[in-house]
C-alpha cells in the first residue's frame, strides 16, 4: 500500500512538473483551460490529484509526529482538482465551465502543528515584492489528528485564505508564521515557476 502510494505521488509530481514548466497566469486562457484539465485528468487515472510544488512541508513547526504544510490553489491547480474529482468530465466541459465562470480565487491553506495550551491563534504574514498581502477572506478552525484508537486529539490550527486572483503576481511568495509558543518558519513559493 505504502509503495503504491509513493509511486502514485512520483506520477503526480511528474506530471505535474511536465505541466507547470510557465509562470502563474490570471485569467485562463481557453488553451490553459484545457492544459489543466488535462493534468487533473492524468492524476485521475493515476489514482490520486494534484499535489507537488503546490504544498510545502513546514517541518520546524511540529506536534509530535505531525508536521506543518502550507499549500495553494492557484486558479489553474483549482481547474485540475474539478477535473481530478469529477465524474464524467470532459476537456470541453472544463472549457465551458471555466470560461463562463473563471476562477477568481488564489487560495492559501495552512495546517500548522504546534503544541501549546494557548488559546491565542496563530499570526502569520504572505508577502510578495515586499509588500504584505491582505487576504479578502481568512477562515480558522482547529487542526485535529484522526488517531487510530480513541477521539481524535486538537494539535494545531487549520487556516483558509483566499486572495483576489489578479492581485497575486508572477514572482516569490512568501508564507511567515508565528506560533503562540514563539515556533517560527518561513517558506517560499515560486509563482514564476508554477502555474
């Protein structure tokens, strides 16, 4: 089980790879459209969606065995997801979908690890040309640990971000967090590099 699913992973990064070889673009092209689709398919049929570039494990922020990851939908990864889920979903649906109704959503997602007994939340910042972006909509929420045996257990807190799409740029992004027991990382992602 444990092979597969790591050869499904490499699969996935691969195509991924293959795929995410421009910039972050917003709008879609119908031509882009279509490139994602065609990517959420192909991580359909290899059994598993996109992941890779797109999530950064935070390995300094921790909770026992459970590791921090920050992850992003760009407006393309969004396309390949639908495309991955659906059921029955063609390239020329994704097409007429998408270009009547573009995703208008960068989203952020951060499952931070920490272990404290703080109720204050956790702070963070994501920069890009030096300049703090402000999301238009910030949901939080308690990170919880499934367990195998017994109730599952809080180690952490689960954040959604959503920024305006046309006001992320082509170039680094960078993701700060502060935890309430003074944990801090920084992470980086590449928009001029991915998709």
């Amino acid at each position: 089980m444990r092979v597969g699913f790591g050869l499904r992973r490499l699969t996935l990064s691969i195509a991924l790879a293959t795929f995410a070889v421009s910039a972050y673009e917003f709008p879609l092209s119908s031509t882009l459209i279509g490139e994602a689709y065609f990517l959420g398919a192909s991580a359909l049929r290899a059994n598993g969606c996109v992941a890779g570039a797109y999530s950064h494990t935070l390995s300094q922020l921790k909770n026992g065995a459970y590791v921090s990851v920050a992850k992003i939908e760009t407006p393309y990864i969004q396309i390949a997801e639908r495309a991955c889920q659906a059921v029955n979903y063609t390239a020329q649906d994704a097409e007429a979908e998408f270009m009547a109704n573009p995703p208008s959503v960068f989203r952020m997602q951060l499952d931070i690890c920490f272990d404290s007994k703080k109720s204050q939340p956790v702070n963070f910042r994501i920069v890009q040309n030096d300049a703090e972006l402000a999301p238009h909509s910030v949901e939080r929420s308690p990170y919880f640990a499934r367990t195998r045996y017994g109730p599952s257990r809080i180690i952490g807190e689960h954040v959604k971000l959503q920024f305006e799409a046309d006001k992320i740029e082509s170039t680094l992004l960078d993701v700060e967090i502060e935890t309430p027991n003074g944990q801090h990382a920084t992470t980086t992602f590449d928009l001029a590099k991915l998709r």
